[in-house]
C-alpha cells in the first residue's frame, strides 16, 4: 500500500504520523534479518522502529529470521543475532524462520504456476540480464508455464541436477526494471544450517519477504528505502496469490560517515584481515560498539533522534558519541593516566596520603593514594613547560619547575590554589602500565583507512588494574576507555573523548 495511505497527524515518538489503519492492539511487526553475520547499527535502527512501532500500539513484534539463502546463512549467527537484540533491550513476541513454511512456499509457486502467472527458466545469468536490460520478453515464457509446468517443477523439486529457475510473468516492458520477470526460486544445492538437504529449492527475498509478512499476520511491514523499486513485485506477489497485504513502510537507511554500515563492506574486511572480526572496535557492529564502550540506551536513543524519514543522509560519528557521552558521564568513575609519561622529581615534597573523588558526585566515592617525591606526568604537558613555570599536581599542591627534559625537576611550592594555573595528571611511582587502543574512522570515503587504529601508551593510578574487565572509566583529559583482558593483560579501548 502507497504512502498515500498515511495521514499526518501528530508526532508519536520517532513516527510523525498515524497510520490510515493502525488500530491499537491489532499492529503486528517484524524484524527479519538472514543470519549471515552479526547485527551492526542500522540492524539496530530497523530493530528498535519495528519494535516501537508495536509498543506505541500495544501490538506485537515478530523475529522472524530469513534463511532462505543456505549459502550465506550460518548456524551460529541465529543466536548471536539474538543475543544482539537482548543487549540492545529489543524483545519479541515470537520468533521464527521462514524456512519452517518452505512447503507452504513450494504450494504457492504452484498455484502461481497453474494460474500462468510464473514459468520455468532455464536461460544463463547473462542472457536473463541482457532480456531485462533491452525489456525482452524471454522465450521460457512460451512454453514452461501453466498446467504443464508443473511436472517439471516437481522434477526440480526432485533433483538439484534440474537446474531452472522460476521466474514471475511480470512487465518486461515497465521502466521498473524490478518488474522485468523477477526470479522466485532458484536451486541452491548447499546445505542449510537448519534443514540440512532435505530442501534445494528456495525462494528468494522478493517472493519470501512477501508471502511470510502475508501468512504470519504482520499488518505493518518496515524495511529500508532501496527496496522501495520492489514495492510493486511485492503487492503483485500477493495480489496474484490473493494473499493479505500489509501496509509496508519505507525508511531511509543509516549512514554514517567513515564507517560501513553495510554488511556487503564489513565482510571483505574481515575476509581480507583488515580488521580483528565482527567486533573489532572500529566497526559499527552492536558488538564492536559493545567492545568499545557503547552502552544500548545510547544507541536506542541515538536512533530516535534520527526519526523516521525516508531522506537518505549521511550522519557524522560524533552524533552517537554525543549521546553515548551523556549516560556515561554520569555513571562512570574517573581515574588519571599519564600518556606517553615523564619523570617528575619534586624537591621538598611532603609525603601525603590523598583522597582523590571518583565522580563529581559523592557517591560513587573516593580513592586513596599515598605520594612522595616522585611522580610521572604527560610528556605533552611537560613540552609546554620552561624553566621557572608553576603549574599543579591536580587535586595535590603546586610545583615550580626547575629543570625541563626527560627527567624534569620541580620544587614543592604549597598547597593555595594559584588563578590561571595549568592542572595536570600523574600518577606516582606506585602505577601500572596500560597501552588504550584509539579507534578512528576506518574509511576515508570509500578506502580503507589504515590509519584508523593507534596504540597509547602510558601509566595508570594503580587501582585500576583493580577493576574488573568490561568496566567503563573516564581518564581526564583522555575520554572515555572500556577496560578488557587480553592474553590476561589488561587493555584499554578509548571509547571516545
């Protein structure tokens, strides 16, 4: 159904509209990914306007995965994906596959190719593009439709060696080039990962995507702008079955500068070795934001702001990371690291034992740490330094510089709090070594960038070698930095500043 249908009324959420026939407690939505690999941020966005969608009208969300393509799916991607969407907080109603209803499929070709409205083609790739590109009616069409298809239909579904394909009696001569005889089921001779090889026939997106939103009561269909061509293959689809059809819905999909929200981009990475997996830290999947330090209210929230809107548009990064820093700057500890350190001697310096606050709220509490005359600050505050400066051991006492270099020299001079005085981070000699990994944008427009993962090195107070892996901490003047062990060292990913 059109857009057309949709008459503005009054922003509800991320939706600026009601929908003409949307009635509370009977919406029904899907979420329907082919577990080819794990979810990254625009899953996410389809996720959470499917599921919100429901929620608004106290009707129900379905998870519903389409593995109809055995040479892509994986057994392992079904729960990971699930996986995903929990820690996203995305919940379901009901999940299912849409190759539990494979024999409900075949029927349907079936009676398409009784009706004359499908026939069997046996033309090479090139040929049936070389057809649709110069709108040629292909010759199949003669003879391998109606009543006396199908037996060789049931010979297909026989032996994986008959080799045709189905094709839909579309519009060969439509400037909608989708329209062009769309291929139904083709032969697909690995096996699948739920169903083994008891099935070698299988539909394709366009015919699945269809009869599944049609047979499992879905009434409000969502799915990305670039299907929008194949909007009138699905209603034809459904129209010739005379199947039920949903109220389908388009929204533009996520982009997002520098980073490849796309399945097809991520894959050759990883394939290629560019990048450590599906949760390297520099990719926008749910798990390597996860890994980096995203929280899921962030992202949830992230994809709100964005709206439902059919312009495609290019975001920036640093919008996720805006929103990202708004829940953690409230939750998460602060702590010092010194990058790239330098010795500090300081001369005439008391022994004190501190209480340095973890959070500018009180009760997250404090830390204690004991100093002496030894103590290691960053080496690109050291450069600004000449001979003679004051500045402050930040949360300690004052010291006026002596000496300058890689191994700087300064004098105890008190503890009042001198205006305009530069502040600065250090740890003591009682410290810990931690290298932070510092992610960037992984594509500098369509080319990997190799630059797009740096290494920091430094020290930390030493209760942070205390805490646990997966803990969020801020570092001043650093960011923000997810803590993990690998090979039982501990490591930080710089989330973002």
């Amino acid at each position: 159904m059109p857009l057309s249908c949709y008459k503005k009324k009054k922003k509800n959420g991320i939706f600026p509209f009601h929908t003409c026939l949307a009635e509370d407690g009977k919406v029904v939505t899907r979420f329907p990914p082919e577990p080819n690999g794990y979810l990254h941020i625009g899953h996410a966005k389809a996720a959470i306007i499917d599921s919100e969608y429901a929620r608004i009208y106290n009707g129900k969300f379905i998870l519903r995965f389409d593995d109809t393509n055995p040479e892509n799916a994986l057994l392992e991607f079904y729960d990971a994906q699930k996986e995903d969407l929990r820690w996203l907080g995305v919940s379901w109603d009901f999940e299912y596959h849409t190759s539990d209803h494979i024999e409900t499929h075949y029927k349907l070709a079936e009676q398409l190719i009784r009706q004359g409205d499908a026939y069997l083609c046996k033309c090479t790739p090139e040929t049936i593009r070389e057809g649709r590109f110069n709108a040629k009616t292909c010759s199949c069409q003669a003879d391998r439709t109606g009543p006396g298809a199908l037996d060789l239909w049931k010979e297909i579904l026989a032996s994986p060696e008959v080799k045709y394909i189905l094709r839909l009696r579309g519009e060969m001569g439509s400037d909608n080039t989708a329209m062009r005889d769309p291929t139904l089921f083709r032969v697909i001779e690995t096996p699948h990962p739920l169903t083994g090889d008891k099935y070698h026939v299988w539909p394709t997106y366009d015919f699945a995507g269809a009869v599944e939103d049609s047979i499992s009561g879905v009434t409000h269909p969502f799915r990305t702008k670039e299907y929008e061509l194949r909007d009138p293959v699905y209603f034809r689809i459904l129209s010739l079955l005379n199947l039920r059809a949903p109220h389908l819905m388009e929204f533009a999909r996520l982009s997002i500068d520098g980073m490849p929200v796309s399945k097809r981009k991520i894959k050759p990475l990883i394939e290629q070795g560019l990048v450590s997996g599906f949760d390297d830290v520099r990719l926008p999947t749910l798990r390597g934001l996860k890994r980096r330090g995203f929280v899921p209210e962030a992202i949830k929230q992230f994809v709100l702001q964005q709206g439902f809107s059919k312009v495609e548009s290019v975001v920036d990064f640093s919008l996720v990371e805006s929103v990202n820093r708004k829940f953690l700057d409230s939750r998460v500890k602060r702590y010092y690291f010194v990058p790239d350190p330098v010795q500090l001697t300081v001369e005439g310096a008391p022994k004190k034992t501190v209480k340095l606050s973890l959070h500018p709220d009180a009760t997250m509490g404090d830390r204690t740490i004991h100093t002496a005359s030894t103590f290691f600050i960053p080496r690109q505050d050291v450069e600004k330094m000449k001979q003679g400066d004051i500045f402050r051991l930040k949360g300690l006492y004052n010291v006026k510089v002596t000496k300058t270099g890689d191994a700087m020299v300064g004098t105890y001079e008190g503890e009042t709090l001198i205006p305009e005085t530069a502040k600065i981070q250090w740890t003591t000699d009682d410290h810990i070594p931690l290298k932070v990994l510092v992610p960037g944008l992984i594509f500098n427009g369509e080319t990997f960038n190799p630059d797009s993962l740096h290494e920091l090195h430094g020290y930390a107070e030493k209760a942070v070698g205390g805490l646990p892996a997966g803990e969020i901490v801020q570092f001043e003047r650093v960011g923000f930095v997810r803590l993990e062990k690998q090979k039982n060292i501990l490591v930080g990913i710089l989330t973002h500043k």
